[in-house]
C-alpha cells in the first residue's frame, strides 16, 4: 500500500474537521460558566486622602491614629483653659460662722455660772462715823458707813435707823469685782434752837447681819 500526498490529505482534512469542531465547542458561550459580575458600586478615594478608620477600643485605651496634637495645638489649648478656683468646703464656711456666736454664747453662761456659784461677796468689818461730832445751829451732819469686803461681786442691804424713831427703807449697794470697801452715807439736818444728843444706827442686812452706831451733838442756843 502506497501512501502518497493524495492519501494524507483526507487525514488532514479530518483532522482539521475534528479540530473545527473542537474550537466550536470551546467557544459555545451556553456552555460555560462564568462568575456572576460584582455589581457592587465601589467609591472613588480622592487622591491624597486616606480612608479614616475608626479607633479601636481596648479595655479602656483610646488608639489613635494620625501626627497627634501639635505643640502649637497644645499650647492654643492650655492658654484657653481657664483656671477654675477651689471655694472652701461649705461645711467649714458653715463651722466659721457660727463659731464665734457659741463661744461667745458659753463664755457668757460661765460668767454667770461662776457668778452664781462662785464665792459670793463677803463683810469683813462695818465702821460708822459722823462730822462733824458737834452741830451748830440749823447744821447737818453726815454720817458716813464704811463697810469692807473681800472684793468679791454682789449686792449689800442695809438699813439707816435715826435715834428720833426714823427708818429708812431697804437700801443696796452694788460692789464689782475688786471692790473690797462701800461708803454710806446718811445726811441728817437740825434746825432751830436745842440741844440734843443724836444717834445714827447701820444695819447690815446681807450677806451678813450686823449692826453699828455713830454718835454726835446738836448745841443751839
């Protein structure tokens, strides 16, 4: 059997019959499956700027992202802030205020507890004496009592008794603290012609009881 170019060319036909169907096949668009298109709009970025990204949060920590605060930011910042003054606690403000009326208030009362009970004033010794010791005539005589304390604060009675039947009423006399001597006077007046020998009685009623006598003359005539 001879093989010539006549008998190769029926291969080569059939050959190329079967590739022409092969290509067919291959570009058959219905028969192959391609992935879906993403239809999705993507957005443009502008050139030179960066898509911001939110910070994460870790347990408290702020990460964030960038140069930071600038020195001249900084500084704009804490001139802006102003200065807030600490006022003092009310509490104290409230204490302030009412301290000096309540020691005022217990100073008081301590006066006047160790006033009352504190040691009360007390008569040492009383004198009576009149001037002058001979009246003239139409004359008046003074008769003068000296009462001494132990300078403690209180008040004394007494009591002026004439020898002519005249009494006084309930007198007092305030002594202070330090006055350790009280003066009494009594002025007693004569009038016309006579001659009388006078008496002038002190009693000392409180704090304690006690009684002295000034003794004189009425010569007219």
């Amino acid at each position: 059997m001879r093989l010539g170019p006549e008998d190769a060319r029926p291969a080569s036909g059939e050959a190329d019959s079967a590739r022409a169907e092969y290509s067919a096949t291959v570009l058959a668009s219905h028969w192959i499956q391609r992935p879906e298109a993403d239809e999705t709009l993507v957005e443009q970025t502008v050139p030179g700027t960066r898509p911001s990204t939110p910070p994460d949060r870790v347990e408290g920590t702020v990460l964030r992202f960038g140069p930071g605060v600038t020195a001249a930011v900084a500084e704009r910042t804490h001139r802006t802030i102003p200065a807030v003054p600490v006022s003092p606690a009310p509490s104290r403000r409230r204490l302030r205020r009412h301290a000096l009326p309540a020691l005022v208030l217990l100073c008081v009362l301590a006066f006047l507890a160790w006033q009352r009970l504190g040691p009360a004033v007390e008569v040492r010794s009383v004198a009576v004496t009149a001037q002058p010791t001979v009246l003239g005539c139409d004359d008046t005589a003074d008769v003068v009592g000296l009462v001494t304390t132990n300078g403690r604060p209180g008040t004394l009675s007494y009591r002026w008794t004439r020898s002519d039947g005249t009494t006084s009423g309930v007198l007092r006399e305030r002594m202070v603290r330090g006055q350790k001597q009280a003066r009494l006077h009594l002025l007693w007046t004569f009038q016309g012609e006579g001659h009388r020998e006078a008496r002038a009685e002190l009693r000392i009623l409180s704090p304690a009881h006690g009684t002295v006598t000034a003794r004189f003359t009425y010569d007219c005539g």
